[in-house]
C-alpha cells in the first residue's frame, strides 16, 4: 500500500499531471489527516536513534528504518461504505490493522498482523471531543478505533508492542475497492474454496483476478474458511498486501496517463495520515524511498497468539514469543 501510494503519486508528477493546478490541488485535498503526535505528546515510546544523513543530502531520500501502523477501516459511514460494508452505518472499528516494517535502508520489510479478536488493556485515550477515555482491560484490540478513533489506535498499538509507531495510514471500504478497479484487477491465490455468505464470496480454489469489490470481500471473508477465526482472514489479507505490490510493479502506469490519475485519485481519496504523510510530496517521498523493495523482500507474519482463557472466541498475545517479535522491531 505504501509503495503504490508513492510510486503513483511520484509518477503523476513526473506526467505533469501535477503541473495541472486543479488536479495536484484535487489530489492534495483528497488527503485527510489526524495530528496524532500532538494527540499523544510525549507519553509514548521512545523514538529509534536515526544517523544522520550528510551535509549537503536534505533531498536524498530517507533510509532509516521506520514504523508505520496500517488499519483498514469497516467504517459504514458514506453511501459506498455503506453499500460495500453492509450492517449499521455508524461507527467504525478497524477491520484490519497491520504493522509495518520498514528495515533500514528500506530494501526489506516485515508486516506484522494483529489479530482484531485480540483481548487487551486498552490504555486511557484523549478524546477529539475532549476528555479522556478510561482505561479498559480484557477488551477487543479493534475497539480502541471505535472508542478513540486513530490517536486510541495508534496508543493502544504502541501500549501491546512498545514500539513506536512513526506513521499512520488508514484506507477505507470504497478507497480500497477503488483502488484495486483503478489496477486492473489483483491476482491471487487460494488454497481452499471460500464460501462466505457475510461476506458475499464464493471462489473455488486455486488462481483468480479479482475486481475491487472481490478483493475487499476476500479482505473481509472469515466464516468461509479454516475455522472461522480471524486468523485466517489474516492470511487472506497478507497474500493480498504481497498480490498489490506486484500488480503495481507490473502495471505500466506512466504509459498510461488516465489509468496513472484514476489510481493517484483512488490512492489519495481512501487515505487518512497522520500530518507527517498528509501531502502529495511526503507521501511521493516515502514511495520513493521504497523503489528497491520487492514483494519477494516483503516478510509477512500475524503476532503470535493463544486462545484466550476467558473466551474461546478470542484470543490473547503468546508470550514471550509476541515480545520477542516486537523487541525485533525496535
């Protein structure tokens, strides 16, 4: 997701097409942003200790490592997430949520999955309307978004793993669908035929090219497969992370100026950021820093969990396997 945002975007400046004033303004706009760092203050972990980068480079592009929490957002809100998602149309949880991690010199990476069903100690979060929330334990990870939206969610992620989390990124229902339609499609693969009526998929076993709506619904799709845990939708969802990167990398979109708009809109209009990655040139940037990243280079795993001994239905963080995880992000 990182990569086709700023592989798309840089690729629409280097068209032109943010030479358009209306087109780079309706670009930029389509950005929305969560001021987090401000939400949270200095109540959090500590940052990792970057080297300098060498007099005279302020327009090299970055290589440190960095951090950066992912959610997919079930939000029914608006009549394509409405329609795409089903259900009651207000609140929102996150429907995914992935860590990512980007290694130093950014030619390597890990994706680290939580699963929603997770139970934890959501700490005490600042509330946009004012106030705080109170702390609550033994309660689902997701929770923490509908609770305090993404400030709660970042905090909770960083309270579980102790790591820092750099940036957010979060992509809605009817932004992914786009976005994926803006591709041309995502080729995946599946191991066992998936017949999920919740989520309105029915695929047989082995290779398909799937729209936006499909793919969403293979993101989404839990009851059809395994033993209806989350855990493996987790898996779902890792294979499509891997499929997007390749179908960016293989689509010639600078040949193609229309097809290279239509994604650099999809892209722009799903995203909420934090303010650090809120512009066509800092999400151009942290793109850019990614051209040497492969699929192939892309390390996905779920944070090791355990059934839960309260509920069978969910599930708790496995120790210390889960800490050594995080530890390794640090």
């Amino acid at each position: 997701m990182l990569k086709v945002a700023g592989l798309t975007l840089a690729g629409a400046l280097v068209l032109g097409i943010g030479a358009a004033g209306w087109a780079y303004w309706h670009l930029n706009n389509n950005i929305k942003s969560v001021d987090i760092d401000n939400a949270l203050g200095d109540d959090r972990p500590a940052k990792a200790v970057t080297t300098p980068a060498p007099s005279g480079s302020a327009s090299a592009l970055p290589t440190e490592a960095l951090n950066i929490l992912v959610l997919g957002s079930d939000s029914r809100s608006g009549k394509e997430n409405k329609a795409l998602g089903g259900g009651d149309s207000t609140g929102a949880r996150s429907d995914t949520a992935m860590v990512v991690h980007l290694d130093a010199g950014r030619t390597t990476a890990s994706v680290v999955s939580i699963p929603r069903d997770t139970l934890v100690t959501r700490p005490s979060c600042p509330l946009s309307s004012g106030g705080t929330s109170a702390v609550s334990y033994g309660t689902m990870f997701n929770s923490a978004y509908s609770v305090g939206g993404p400030v709660c969610a970042v905090k909770t992620v960083e309270a579980i793993t102790d790591v820092r989390m750099d940036h957010y990124i979060e992509i809605d229902f009817s932004g992914f669908a786009k976005l994926v339609n803006a591709l041309g499609g995502v080729t995946v693969t599946t191991d066992e035929d998936i017949d999920d009526d919740d989520s309105h998929l029915h695929l047989k076993a082995g290779t398909h090219t799937l729209d936006g709506t499909q793919a969403l619904a293979l993101a989404r799709t839990r009851h059809g497969i395994g033993d209806g845990s989350d855990l493996g939708r987790i898996g779902l969802q890792q294979k499509l992370v891997k499929a997007l990167i390749e179908q960016i990398s293989s689509t010639n979109l600078l040949s193609d100026p229309t097809k290279l708009y239509e994604v650099a809109d999809a892209v722009t209009g799903s995203l909420t950021t934090d303010t650090g990655l809120d512009s066509l040139s800092e999400l151009m940037r942290l793109g850019q820093s990614l051209k040497g990243l492969a699929a192939d280079d892309v390390k996905t795993v779920t944070m090791p969990v355990v059934t839960a001994p309260s509920d069978r239905n969910r599930v708790v963080a496995d120790e210390p396997e889960a800490s050594e995880l995080w530890a390794s992000l640090r």
